[in-house]
C-alpha cells in the first residue's frame, strides 16, 4: 500500500475570489492548471464579479 502524503507536502495555491490558499484534492488531478477558486461559492462569487464589471462598462458592451 502507498505511503500517505502529508498535507503540507501537497502543492497549493491561492483562491482568485477570496485570496485565501488551498491545497491540491485529488478530484483536482487531472485538471490542476486550470482551478482557481477553493469552492463552488468562490467560483459563483468569481463569475458573479465578473459578470457585475462586464455590465458596469457601457464600452465593452
């Protein structure tokens, strides 16, 4: 059987929403590059953020 990793052993990063850091989950493996936000709800605050600038500026529309 493989020997566990410790936590602080496992790569991190910080949450684009929040700033918070959080560490690497192996449902994150296949597409780690890609995550930046620690949660669904930072995800939805990210998008909302996003979503809120975009309609905030009349030049981009």
């Amino acid at each position: 059987m493989p020997r566990m990793r410790a936590k602080a052993d496992l790569p991190s990063k910080t949450c684009a929403a929040c700033g918070r850091p959080f560490a690497w989950r192996k449902k994150w493996a296949r597409d780690w590059d890609a995550v930046k936000t620690c949660s669904e709800r930072c995800k939805g605050e990210l998008r909302r953020a996003q979503r809120d600038a975009r309609t905030a500026d009349p030049a981009r529309a």
